[in-house]
C-alpha cells in the first residue's frame, strides 16, 4: 500500500449548546467543565497532540471565547507567578500554550449539528484528510485512542473510526456500525446505522467521537439535508462519502467517559482522580465508605 497523507490537522467542535449539562452550562462551555484540575478540552487536546497532530482547529460559537483564552498567554497571571517564584505553575501553563500559528479558532455562528460544525473547518483544514475529535467524550488507555487511530490508517488509508462494543440491547442508542474483515487493530466497516430500530443493530460496535476523514467530506457537508433532530448530521455525510470511499474501525479497547453527559462526567472525574498519585490517597478510603454504605 501506498504512504498515506500524514494527519497533521484535528478539528474540535465546542459549538454545541451543552443542554444535557445545564444549568452549568448556562454562563460555562461544556468543554471547560474540570476533571480533577483540568478542563475537558484540555484532555482531547492532549490526545491528539500525542497522535502527532500538528494543527488544532476549534469550531467555536456564542458564549465559548473563554476557551479561545484558555490555549492563549495570560500575562497579568504569569507575571505574578514569576514574582513569587511559582516555577512549578509557570512549567503548567507554558505546557497548555500551543506554539504560535497551531492554533485555529472558526466560528460556527448558528448550532445547525455536528456535520455543519465540522463543515465550517473546511477552509483551515483544506484538501488534506483530517481528525475530529467530539471534545466532550475523554478517553483513558495505555495508548491514545487517536494514535492507534493514525497506526490503523497507515495500513488501510480512506476514512477510519474509532469503534467501542456496547450492551446489544442498548445499540439503538449509537452510530453503530457492520463488522467485516479484520484489518491491523479493527476491520473494514460494512455499513453504518445512526441509532437503528431495537433488534435491527448489524453489530454492538459503536462510534465512539473520534473520526479520521478525507477531505470529499466537505463537498458532501455542503449541501446535505438536516436529518435526525432537525440538525445537518456527520453520519449523514459519512453514509455518503461510504458510496465511493472505505470505511475501516479502531478498535479501541480502553475507557471512554461521555463528559457531556452528569454521569460520564462524574465517572471521570473518580477515574482520573484515582490515577493520579497525589490525590489518590486522600479519596480512596472515603470513597470505598461512600460506596459501601450505598451496599
Ligand atoms: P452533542 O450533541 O453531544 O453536543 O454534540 P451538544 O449539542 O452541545 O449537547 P447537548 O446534547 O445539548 O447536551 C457532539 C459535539 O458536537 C458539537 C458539540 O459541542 C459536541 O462537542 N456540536 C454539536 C457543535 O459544535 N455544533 C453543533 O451544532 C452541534
């Protein structure tokens, strides 16, 4: 097989209005919200910086400026660390600062759905395949899930999906997709359903927000009609470009928390939290207490 375009550009849509997550979403972005002591944003940002993404392109809309000052320099703030020797905060922030000119911000000005956010990258992102990556879903694994993503795209090119297995009984929730024949970490996909009829699934393997894509995605985007929820789907147009381009599915075997959603959230917050040396310690005894009185 041929070299593949390297996956130098990922695309972030924080436009949506975070309704699940209200009211905190009312003055705060969803992708904002902290787990332990960072913001979600900041962990898909992480992500895709490890898969060697060179490019962060954020689809932005009302009320998310905040996150577009996150990834900037806050002088007043740095200036009083240095004053009081707080080296340790300074190393931190230098971290989160994108190098100049990796950072994009674009703004989708009406919420018409994911596709429609993801259609509005199309001139930062121009005719090169690109990620996206749903900003609201964070993952935990040894690997990031991105990264194996770009692995299983050196061997098969085209279009790859990130795929977790679900409870069959509760695949009419998700994008589910056809399993066929083994590839690398996944298999070629067969076909895609967007949330099928109780007992219809082709298979229990979902899509689980992360996308590598061919930039024909956009020709499609353009002009496709709005489908479920009135909104201008990302399925939609993947069924489309499915018609002349491979689908191919990461199978990713690690931990996703659906932080746009309270239960997702809270769970990552415990997760995290319990990986992390310097907290672990204070929480574990009170949460087995918690727990075990709930028993
Ligand atoms: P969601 O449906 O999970 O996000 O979209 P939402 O609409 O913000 O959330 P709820 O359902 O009202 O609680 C998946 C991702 O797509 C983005 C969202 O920001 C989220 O990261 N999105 C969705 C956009 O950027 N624009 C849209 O028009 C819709």
């Amino acid at each position: 097989m041929s070299e593949q375009r390297k996956i130098r550009k990922a695309v972030f849509p924080v436009a949506g209005l975070g309704t699940r997550f209200l009211p905190a979403t009312k003055a705060v972005p969803k992708e904002m919200l902290t787990v332990v002591d960072k913001p979600v944003i900041q962990y898909v940002v992480d992500e895709a910086a490890e898969a060697g993404i060179e490019h962060f392109v954020f689809v932005t809309g009302r009320g998310k400026g905040v996150i577009e000052d996150y990834f900037d320099i806050q002088y007043e703030l740095e200036q009083m660390l240095r004053e009081r020797n707080k080296n340790a905060e300074l190393t931190l922030l230098s971290h989160i600062l994108p190098k100049a000119g990796t950072a994009s911000f674009t703004r989708q000005q009406v919420p018409l759905g994911l596709g429609h956010a993801v259609w509005c990258a199309r001139d930062i992102v121009g005719n090169e395949p690109f990620a996206v990556l749903l900003p609201d879903m964070i993952m935990s694994s040894e690997k990031s899930c991105l990264a194996g993503m770009v692995d299983l795209y050196g061997q098969t090119g085209g279009n790859v999906l990130a795929v977790e297995e679900c409870d069959p009984d509760q695949a009419h929730k998700y994008g589910i997709v056809g399993k066929g024949a083994p590839v690398g970490d996944g298999f070629k996909i067969t076909e895609m359903v967007e949330k099928p009829a109780k007992g219809t699934a082709p298979s229990n393997f979902f899509i689980n927000g992360r996308y590598i894509l061919q930039p024909e995605i956009f020709k499609i985007l353009e002009t496709q009609e709005r489908g479920a929820g009135n909104e201008i789907q990302l399925t939609d147009g993947m069924l489309a470009l499915a018609k002349s381009q491979e689908f191919a599915a990461y199978h990713f075997k690690g931990e996703t928390y659906d932080c746009g959603a309270k239960d997702g959230f809270i769970l990552a917050n415990l997760a995290f939290a319990l990986q992390r040396p310097d907290i672990r310690p204070a929480i574990e005894g009170p949460l087995k207490k918690l727990v075990s009185g709930l028993l």
